[in-house]
C-alpha cells in the first residue's frame, strides 16, 4: 500500500473539501460565535466510464485489493495538471495555510492544485514569479523542509474508500459501471 489508481480515465468527478467549523448561535440576538477547529480533508465521489469486461478486470482487482476502508491509494483529477514551478526557501510547519517561495519560482494562478508529499493542495490566492508567499488549503499535512519542490503536473493525494461496500454493474451489453466516494487518508 498504497495502490496506483489504474489508468482507465474518469467520467464523472465531484470533489469538496471538508471542514470542522462550529457555529453557536444565541437564540435571544442571534449574535453568532464561530468555533474553527484544524480538520480539512477532501472527498470525493467517482463514477468511471463504462468499461468492457477485459478493462473492467483490473478495476475489480484494484477494489478488492483495498480490503474495504483498510487499504490506500493515490488518485488525482487527470485535468488537474500545470506547467508552474515553485520551491520552499524556509521550513514550514504543519497546518500552516501559506509557504515562502524561492526566487526561482514561476507565477501561480489561484485555482492551481499542488501535491506535497502525499496530499493534495488548492492555491487560493494568485502569486507572482520569484520569491513570494504562497497560499493555500487545506492547511499542512507535514512539516515542509527548506528545497522542497512542489508538484504542480497531475498532483495526487492519498485516498481510502468511504466505506468497506463497494460494488459495480453490468448491463445487457455487457459493460461494466464503476461508481465510488472515496475520503483522503490522513
């Protein structure tokens, strides 16, 4: 573990990222206070396109393989690539929501996903070329050494399936569906 996707394309995707936020409300002014704790993860449903039953095959293996939610694979959106460079030029700590950039660092457009070691990451907010700050969400999964490179062509992250049932169809025409959600393994 983890298992490689396998390369069968995706036709369906929905994505959001999950947060932790409570609002407490008082039922006499209806001020409201907000309580920010640090879980963020992403989720995810797949519906895959219909595949023969030779393509299929490695699809039912790559399920069965993940014995339900104990297995982890890595999964990214194949329209989720960019051609932009950029490397720490200090350490970062865990769960900090920006990273300082070195010189040599390309301009990044808001909307540009990133992989970090094994997760996942959304610029939120555009940086220019060159040394800057850099932001993003969810918030640090692990600390960030000076160097590090970010990944910006097909990011990935790590993903276990929402839950141990996973099934798939077969028509009349003998195609198989392949539908799942699936939570990013922290």
């Amino acid at each position: 573990m983890p298992l490689s996707f396998p390369n069968v394309g995706v036709q369906n995707m929905s994505m959001r990222l999950k947060r932790v936020v409570a609002v407490a409300e008082s039922p006499f002014t209806l001020d409201t206070q907000v309580y920010t704790h640090q879980g963020a993860r992403w989720e995810a449903e797949v519906t895959l396109p219909p595949l023969t039953y030779a393509e299929s095959r490695s699809i039912e293996a790559f399920i069965v393989g993940l014995k339900g939610r104990e297995g982890t694979f890595t999964f990214g959106n194949p329209l989720h690539t960019s051609t932009a460079l950029a490397e720490t030029s200090g350490s970062t700590a865990i769960r900090s929501e920006t990273l300082t950039t070195s010189a040599s660092s390309t301009a990044v457009t808001a909307g540009t996903y990133f992989q970090l070691g094994s997760y996942l990451y959304l610029v939120t907010a555009d940086k220019s070329s060159g040394a800057g700050t850099l932001s993003f969400q969810p918030p640090l999964r692990e600390l960030v050494a000076t160097g590090t490179s970010l990944d910006f062509t097909l990011p990935k992250s790590l993903w276990r399936m929402a839950s141990n049932d996973v099934a798939w169809s077969t028509n009349e025409a003998s195609l198989q569906g392949f539908s799942f959600a699936m939570v990013e393994a922290l």
